[in-house]
C-alpha cells in the first residue's frame, strides 16, 4: 500500500464498498484534492499557447462541474459533516481499533496524525 494515498482508486474502491462508511467524507475529500493535483500537474506540463486555450475552456467546465455538485447537494438527504466532526469521527474510529490512547476530542493533533 504504499502509492494507495496518492491513487485515487483506492478511495473509490472504499467508497464502493462503504459508500457511507465511517471515511466515506474523508475518501471524497482525498479523491478531489488527487484530481485537482493531477490536473495541476498536467496543466503545468502544457505548453503556454494550450495553457491560455485550456484556461478559456476550462472557465465553461468548471461552471458546468459546480452546476451538476449543486444538482447532487440539493438530492443528498445526508448532511456533510464539518472538519471537526470529520476529526472526531476519525478519532472515535482509531480509538476502536485501538490505535489511539487518548481520547476523542476534535483536535487533529501529533497523538491523532501518529495513530
């Protein structure tokens, strides 16, 4: 396992199997942040003429992209939940398992990041 943080189809694999699981939340937020770096990366490889065309074309997909979010935000009857929830959830989690010594309390600190 040692690329699976930075494939992304590792997460979707998870969220395919618990699609509402305790780190469904955190595998889509991972899955976004491993396409807006890919795209990153690909965009910094283009050259400057396919930059400024790309740029043009991308202003039209993005607008498309926060349409069709909305569009599944308005269907989703689950709310999402806020990073300290995220914290806390993953913390009670780790406590579980027994990977974490102290308690859960929303702070995502060296004890939570070592576990």
């Amino acid at each position: 396992m040692t690329g699976a943080a930075t494939d992304k189809s590792f997460f979707e694999a998870y969220l395919q199997q618990f699609p509402d699981g305790v780190f469904a939340a955190l595998a889509r937020l991972k899955i976004d942040a491993i396409k807006k770096r890919m795209e990153t990366e690909r965009h910094a490889q283009l050259p400057e003429a396919e930059r400024a065309t790309n740029a043009n074309d991308g202003a039209k997909g993005t607008e498309l992209a926060s349409l069709e979010c909305r569009d599944r935000l308005v269907q989703s009857s689950a709310p999402t939940p806020d990073a300290s929830e995220l914290v806390r959830a993953t913390q009670g989690e780790l406590l579980r398992i027994g990977c974490l010594w102290s308690r859960a309390n929303g702070e995502w600190a060296a004890s939570s990041r070592k576990a």
